[in-house]
C-alpha cells in the first residue's frame, strides 16, 4: 500500500483539452531530450503510451531502466515498477510515478511483517531448506527480504529459470506473492501439484493437497493473486471452444492454473505481443489478459480477429491512474524543478533488494 502524501490534480488539468496536453507533453519531451525518459508499460492506457520512449514487460523496463543514464525518469506504470527502476539506477538519477495511487493489488497481499512470520513459523517447520523467490510485483520490503535470504526476484518471462536455479541452492523455495504465477511456472518444470503447498498469511497456516506430507513439498506458494487475472475461467474457454474452435487462445501465467492448463498458450506479455506478432492473418485469438493490452493488439493487428477472453473484462484500475492529465501535470512540474512523486526507496532497504533484483538480472 502506498501511504505518502497525496497531492490533488489540479483542475485545471481536467479542464484541458486533449491537444493542449499532448502538446505540453511535447514541450517538455523536447526541452529535456535524451535526459528524460518515459518508460511504459504494456498495459498503459494508449493516450499514454503514445508518449513512451521505451514500452516492455516487467523485466524488460528493469533492464531498460538499469542501462540508461536519464537524469529523470517519469515512469508510466505502477508503483512496485518505479521502486525497482529507482533501485536499479544512480542516487544521482530521479524515479517518479505521475500517480502516486498507481499501486497493485497483488503487491498489496504480502507484508514484510507477514513474510517475516511465515518464515519463522514455516522455518520452523522445514529448517534450513528454504530460499525466497519473489514476482517482481511485490515492495522493495519484500525483495529485501529475498536478498537477505539468499533469494531472487522473477518476472514472468524468467520465473521457469529462476525456480530451476532456486532448487539447485536449497531443497524447497518460497514464492510470493503470486500462487498463480508460481504453480503455473512449477508445473511447466515437472513439479507435481502434490509437491506444493499454499501459505496463508491470514490463518498462518500451510494447506497441503490431501494425502500429502511437509516432507514432499519443493514450492511453497504465498496465497496471493491478481484480481485482474482472476476474471479469467475455464468456462470462458469452453465457451469459445463450443462457439469458435479456430479461436486461440493466450493467457498470462497470472491466471488460474486450470486456465492456463485450457489455454494454447500462456506467457508474459511480452511473449502474448510476440506470438500474436508472428500469427499469420487471419488467424482469430482470444486473450486472457489486462484489457488496454488487447485492444492495442486488436488496433495494431487488423489482419487478425483479437478480443479479450472475457467479453466484460476492465483494464486494471491502477494501472489506469496514469493518464494524460497526470502524465501532463508531472511533466509541467519537472520543468519548474519539482520532483512530484518522486519515488525513492530508503538505502538501508534497496542494498538488500538490489541483491535479489541483481541476483535475476545476472541469471536471464
Ligand atoms: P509482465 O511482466 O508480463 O508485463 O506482467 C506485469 C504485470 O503486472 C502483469 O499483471
Ligand atoms: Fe498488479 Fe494485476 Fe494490475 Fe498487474 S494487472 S499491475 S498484477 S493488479
């Protein structure tokens, strides 16, 4: 949750028309050139991503983020992104998210005060035999953790990689927050349902398949979710399948493992743009993901029939925060020499969380 101090959008912002934003966008792109850099994510509205210098995944706007020397960064995401761009550059360089509201819920279900009473009951329980991983979409908190304890981050176009190398340092593995991403990517290795348990931080209990004991286990999952992905379901699949069995369909791993085990095909989305990319035309795909991402497939890709997999998906709501008005407010701002929202994670927590952020970076 992200608790600093809200500052309210001017009205003048919301009084403006479209073309005076995007010309002040402009203005301010030109005056500070190669020294402003606008990172977007794939799920940014399109009025906003029109603006990126850069759009990518997780892991690739990490990378992005490490490797330029801009002196500020406005990053067009949501919160945990810019923490981990601000990690990942100089103390000399300036991270700030144009909505400080731009959160994510999933990052929201794991504490570090959860997180460190899991692993004192679960150590316990399992001794010495555990390594933390954590979805990049988790607080610097949490990475710190990881990193303290050996561990990594992982994004969802590395999580198969990093959970390989995970049980080649310890026995079993930790993975927050994500119970989707994290049973998803384990099953692709071989890694039977049998072999992982759920950790609930809010009973503080380990649920096991039936017939199963804690000696078997090899993944534990953190009993977090996206409630975007959530919306997708297996009925939705064969629905289309009944309706339209050349339909494809695509799925991000953040979603329900029975959907992900229906579904053609699943990957970060990245790899959802790739495959897309490379269909021939004509061919007619049916997308489990965050809503603004489809539609700009369906707009780049006419040759090819894209809808969402759920005909009344929303976009993701924080994601969404960030919109022309705040894009242009912040910007206005930089200008004048203020750094709104500037997003930086204390030394003592980011030297740790760089550790497990580093740890990924070197490993893909
Ligand atoms: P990607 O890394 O696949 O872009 O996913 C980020 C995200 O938040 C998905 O909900
Ligand atoms: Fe977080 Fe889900 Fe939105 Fe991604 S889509 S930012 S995981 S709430």
């Amino acid at each position: 949750m992200v608790t600093a101090q809200l500052n309210r959008l001017p009205k003048e912002y919301r009084q403006m028309t479209s073309n005076e934003k995007m010309a002040r966008i402009q203005k301010t792109k030109a005056h500070f050139g190669s020294d402003l850099l606008i990172p977007g994510h794939h799920y940014q509205r399109e009025d906003v991503i029109q603006f990126a210098d850069f759009t990518g995944d997780s892991l690739q706007l990490a990378q992005m983020c490490e490797q330029n020397t801009a002196s500020f960064i406005v990053f067009c995401g949501v919160h945990f992104m810019a923490e981990t761009a601000d990690m990942l550059t100089t103390s000399s360089q300036r991270v700030m998210l144009p909505d400080l509201q731009a959160g994510c819920s999933m990052a929201d279900m794991a504490s570090i005060s959860q997180t460190n009473r899991a692993w004192e009951e679960l150590t316990d329980l399992f001794g010495d035999t555990i390594l933390p991983l954590t979805y990049v979409n988790s607080t610097a908190a949490i990475k710190a953790f990881c990193g303290r304890h050996g561990g990594a981050c992982v994004t969802s176009s590395n999580a198969a990689q990093m959970i390989q190398w995970a049980l080649t340092q310890k026995e079993r593995l930790l993975f927050l927050p994500d119970q989707h991403l994290g049973r998803n990517t384990a099953a692709k290795l071989g890694i039977s349902l049998r072999e992982m348990a759920v950790w609930d931080p809010i009973s503080h209990r380990l649920e096991l398949e039936e017939g199963t004991s804690p000696d078997h286990i090899r993944v534990i999952l953190w009993k977090g979710h996206c409630s975007v992905h959530e919306k997708f379901t297996v009925g939705q699949i064969q629905e289309l399948r009944e309706k339209e069995p050349q339909t494809q369909v695509i799925v991000h791993p953040e979603c329900p493992y029975d959907v992900v085990q229906a579904a053609d095909e699943a990957g970060s989305t990245h790899h959802i743009i790739e495959t897309i990319k490379a269909a021939p035309p004509g061919t007619s795909w049916a997308v489990g993901t965050e809503m603004n991402l489809v539609k700009r497939l369906a707009l780049t890709h006419s040759d090819k029939r894209i809808v969402s997999l759920n005909e009344n998906m929303c976009p993701c709501l924080t994601m969404n925060r960030i919109d022309l008005e705040h894009l242009t407010w912040t910007l206005d701002l930089l200008r004048e020499g203020e750094y709104q929202y500037e997003i930086k994670v204390k030394e003592e927590v980011a030297v740790e969380a760089r550790l497990a952020l580093e740890r990924m970076l070197t490993h893909v």
